[in-house]
C-alpha cells in the first residue's frame, strides 16, 4: 500500500512539475512576442521621426523669425501713435519712417491713390491690403473682462457683414459687423456695429448700432504683422471708458 502512495506522489509531482514548465515556457514566449513587438513599434517610430528631419531640413528658412517681424511690425505701428515730441507727427498723423527724415502726413492721405510720402509708404500695397476687413471674414477669441459687467472670461467672434470703399474717400473702408458674445451656454449676446477701417493706424473702430443698453463699442489693431490677429478692447461708446480685452484671430 505505501509503494502504492509513493508510486502516485510521484507521478503527481511530475505531472505538477510538467504545467508548471510548460506554464513558464508560456509567459517567456509572449513576454518575447511582446518585446519584438515593442521593438518593430521603436524601429517604426524611429523611421517617422527620421522621415521628419528630413522634411524639415529640406524647408526653406525664414528671412526674418516670426517673433522679429511681428515685433517690427509693431514698432512701425507705433512710429505713427507716439506723441508729437517724440515722432515730430500731430496726433492726426503718420510717419513715413526712414533713418533720414521724419516725414508726416495725415491718415486721411494713406492709401487715397496719391503719394504724398517721399518713399512712397502710405501707398504700400501691404499697408493699404483690405484682407482684415474683407466682408464675411469671421474673427473669434477671448474677452478678458476687467471692468463694466461681472465675469471673467468667455469666447467672442466678430463677422464682417459689410464693407464698403468709396471711390471720393478712399483712406477709409466703412464696415459693419455683427458681434456674439458667448458668456455661457444660456447666455449669448448678439449685436450690430458699424464704423470704418483706418489703412494709417491699421485700426477698426465699430460703434453699437442699438445706442443704449449693454452693446459696447469694439477697436482693433492689426499690429502683429498680419491680417489675422488683432488686439481689442471693448468700450463704452459714450465715455470710451475701456472695459474688456480681446485678442481675435480670423477664421
């Protein structure tokens, strides 16, 4: 009886011993599978991010960063914004820029189809470019508000809904727009505006069609280089005391 015992443990334990190897052979090969598999991802990866360098080595580089232009572009800005003592320039006009003289005209005569600037700036084709104001372009951004109504911040858009050039006044674009004011999900507020686009100061200046009431007027300055991006605040129309700030990019 107890040979019987010892015959049957054994037996046992080698059919035990048996799963047990065949389990640890088990877990090794999909632990192997797994690092191949990991390997063939690397490698893929590896190829992608090669196949990128590539491409962008290839790129043609920038004459000028970004970041400089957008900067030199708003320096120039300011050149015609700065006071008198600073500029030699009224505050109804412009310079012309140049290291030499510091020629001012008035915005009235940039982009009217004459040059009046000896290097010819207030009739740059860039300058007097209608992109920004072009009817149907659609701008969205934020509202950071720091006085008028209660609230922090929440997404605004501004859609061109006319633009209008007269041949007799060419200097100006007169516009209409309508604003959206997305404070949250019950609560949008729309409204009309209307003004003109100022080619000099690169400024669009809309007042609420609706006088009265919490419709405020908006200005804008493409001063980041582009026709995309402008700096904006809100104002009350009456006092143009400045209640909010936006940064809107066209759509």
């Amino acid at each position: 009886m107890l040979q019987r015992l010892v015959l049957l443990a054994i037996v046992v334990a080698g059919c035990w011993t048996d799963s047990w190897c065949q389990l640890q052979q088990l877990k090794q090969s999909i632990n192997d599978n797994e690092i191949a598999e990991q390997h063939l991802r690397l490698e893929d990866l590896l190829a992608e991010l090669d196949s990128l360098e590539s491409r962008f080595d290839r790129l043609q580089p920038f004459p000028e960063s970004y970041v400089d232009y957008g900067l030199h572009a708003r320096v120039s800005a300011l050149e015609g914004t700065a006071s008198i003592t600073d500029t030699g320039c009224l505050a109804t006009e412009v310079q012309c820029g140049g290291a030499r003289v510091a020629q001012c005209v008035s915005d009235m005569f940039v982009c009217d189809g004459i040059r009046d600037c000896a290097n010819g700036r207030d009739e740059d084709p860039n300058i007097c470019a209608e992109d920004p104001v072009k009817l149907g372009n659609s701008f969205l951004g934020l509202s950071f508000w720091n006085s008028c109504h209660l609230g922090t911040y929440h997404r605004s858009s501004l859609t061109i809904t006319e633009s209008r050039r007269t041949p007799i006044f060419k200097s100006r674009v007169w516009i209409r727009a309508a604003i959206t004011h997305y404070v949250s999900e019950h609560n949008i507020h729309s409204y009309d505006v209307k003004g003109y686009w100022n080619f000099a100061r690169r400024q669009l200046l809309l007042l609420p069609v609706a006088e009265g009431g919490s419709n405020l007027a908006i200005q804008c300055f493409f001063n980041r280089g582009d026709h995309i991006t402008a700096d904006c605040t809100l104002h009350y129309a009456g006092s143009f005391n400045k209640c909010a700030f936006l940064q809107l990019a066209r759509l």
